[in-house]
C-alpha cells in the first residue's frame, strides 16, 4: 500500500509542476491495470484497493491547485494554460515569433491586462477548438508529429552519438518474452509524449524522453565497454603481464571516456551558442536602474531580466498602439519603459520611433542606451 500511495503522491507532484504530469499518470495508470490484467491478480480486492488509493492519494495532491484554477476561472479545468495555447499553437508551427509575441502580449478587452496576465486567457476551450476546424486541427497534429523528430534528433536532446548507443542497447539483445515485460513500461513511458501534438512541440516540451533513452544508452555503452575489454582480453590471451592487465582496462575505459568527452564539447558548443545569443545589454540596463530609481519605482519592459537585475518590479510591455501603451502604463504606475532594438524592428515596429531619442514623444524622456550586440534604451514616463 506504501508503494502505491507513493506513486499517487509523485504523480500528483508531477502534475503541480507541469499539467503533462496527469498525462503519465493516466498512461502509466492504464500500464499498471493491464500488468494486472495480464497476470490475472487485477480482480484481487488488495489490488484494486492498492490503484484506488493511487488515485486518491492523486486526486489530494492536486486538489489545491485545481481548486484555486476553479475560483480563477469560474469552471473545472486541470490547466491555466489551454486558452492561450490554442492562441500560440499557430505562431510556434510557423515558427513565427511576431505572431507568437501578439498572441501572448496583445491587451485584454479592458486595455489593462496583456492576454498572458488577462481572465480572458481561459475563456477558450480544447472541444471548441477542435470543432471550429476538424480538419485545420488534425493538420496541426500532423506538423506536430513531423516537429517531434525534429525536437528529437536534430535539436539539443539526442545527438547521434547517444541515438548510436542507444540503438546498440535497443537491439544488441534479443527481445524475449522476460525482456519484454521488463522494459515495456519504458516504451510506456513515452506515449505521454503524444500529448503535445495537440499543442505544438518544442525540445524543452519532450525532456521526458531524455532519461529513458539514457538508460538505453547506458546498456550500448556497458555493452560496448565489455566488447572493448573481451577484445583485447583475446589479444592478450594467456599473457600474465601488468601491461597485458593495463591495456585491458584501458580498452574498457575507453567508451566511456569517448562518450563524456563528446558529451562535454556538445554541452560546451551549447552553452557558447546560447551566451552568444544572450542580450547583455537588458543586464547592463537594469543594473544601471538600480542605481537611478527608486525601489518602490515600477519598469515597464518586454525583457524581464531589466527588472531582475534592477531589483525593482517590473510589468510587461505589451503589443498594442502608443495610445494603449500609454493607458496601460499610467494604470500600473510605471516610472521607466526599457525596450530593445530587435523588438521594436522585428515584433514591434509601431515603436519604432523610440530608436531615436531626438524623435521620441513627449509622455516619455530618454535617459540612456546600453549597446552589446543590441541596444536597449531606457525612458523615463513622464
């Protein structure tokens, strides 16, 4: 029973860390009914009470978050997140980060709340969207599969090297009936990742594929280690020496040292490529701010690292007019407006007259620019 309520309890934690979490849930559920079921024990009184307190323990997990979405939105729902999804579902199939910026950052019908923030974000449901367009949503689901392989194998969770130790683990030993039953709830384990396609698919979405390929991975390493090994053990058959020893266990050192080593240089090729693409200048910003501002002063910015580095509050900017903007500035009391130039030429450019300080309008003065790559300029509100 102890066991059982444990696996209520981390899926219900799963769950309060990311919707997807019920998902396993419900398919590792099913997983466990047709174990049962396929060792006829599923209509033990012990059984079905151990799977009912799963759920229960489940249901109690989640029960707090599910509550307060209910009071948020007025329905039962297990997620915040579906309205405005369906909202950016389009933008990340085209990849098009205009469109995603307006589906996210557009203001509400009051004008006081960007739809990410807005009540309005729940007001869509999955059913009504589907039957809206039958046919432009099972195309989307479509895209969706083709983005997985994509997310998958040509992205930063699989390089070919762990894919080429996976499948020497995959297919290296025969999949008899006992390695059938032994590995099944792995494969089990990644048709939740199915989920996503009626959302959109993007490499962070499919993290959960990462630790089971792993372990396949780990079997093609073990197993190439003790190939390495009984091949220059066969080499040196009969021979007593401590070289004859040493060589060995350098051969079976030998994989392992390869699969770190590349491991090491593509984390480091990642993270080189993913410091290059950062704006350092929204740091230097806020930085700055925080030497000039007040702490109760509010920032007014799409980059929340201004604010974060400024140690003040910060609001989203949203993608509206400059009459809008300006409403929605004066009604959540911000003092300073932060933007950068990739954002008012590329998702933004009803802004971009803010390039220029000496053409900028007169609600707002111009107090600094920060360059490093981009360019983030700093106005005051007046």
């Amino acid at each position: 029973m102890g066991w059982y309520a444990a696996v209520g309890l981390c899926f219900g934690l799963a769950y309060l860390t990311r919707p997807e979490g019920l998902t396993y849930f419900a398919m590792l559920g099913l997983f466990m009914v047709v174990w049962h079921l396929a060792r006829r024990t599923f209509w033990r009184p012990a059984t079905i009470a151990r799977l009912a307190l799963a759920v229960i323990v489940c249901l109690a997990v989640m029960s707090p978050y599910v509550i307060y979405l209910h009071n948020a939105t007025g329905h039962w729902t297990l997620s915040g997140k579906v309205g405005l999804i369906l909202d950016i579902a389009p933008a990340y199939l085209a990849h098009d980060q205009v469109a995603h910026d307006l589906a996210v950052s557009r203001l509400d019908s009051t004008g006081l709340e960007p739809m990410w923030f807005s009540p309005e974000r729940f007001n869509k449901s999955l059913s009504q969207y589907v039957l809206a367009n039958p046919a432009g949503f099972f195309y989307q689901v479509r895209q969706n599969m083709a983005e997985t392989w994509l997310a998958l194998f040509h992205q930063t969770l699989f390089s070919p090297w762990i894919v080429a130790l996976a499948a020497v683990g995959i297919f290296v030993r025969p999949w008899t009936r006992r390695r059938w039953q032994d590995e099944s709830v792995l494969w089990a384990a990644l048709l939740p990742l199915a989920s996503f396609w009626v959302f959109f698919v993007i490499d962070r979405f499919l993290i959960g594929a990462l630790p089971l390929g792993l372990l396949w991975a780990a079997a093609g390493l073990a197993h190439l280690t003790n190939w390495a090994a009984g091949s220059v053990h066969a080499l040196f058959r009969g021979a007593k020496s401590s070289a004859a020893a040493l060589a060995i266990r350098l051969a079976a050192a030998f994989p392992l040292a390869i699969t770190v080593a590349f491991c090491l240089s593509l984390g480091l090729g990642q993270l080189e490529q993913g410091l290059a693409q950062m704006a350092w200048s929204h740091k230097a910003a806020g930085q700055w701010l925080a030497t000039i501002s007040n702490p109760d002063d509010i920032i007014m910015t799409r980059s929340a690292e201004v604010g974060l580095y400024a140690d003040r509050q910060s609001i989203t900017s949203p993608n509206a007019t400059w009459a809008e903007l300006l409403v929605y500035a004066r009604a959540h009391n911000a003092h300073y407006l932060a933007v950068d130039d990739w954002e008012v030429t590329r998702l933004r450019p009803q802004f971009s007259f803010l390039l220029d300080p000496a053409a900028a309008p007169a609600e707002v003065e111009y107090l600094r620019s920060f360059s490093d790559g981009n360019t983030t300029l700093v106005y005051r509100l007046r």
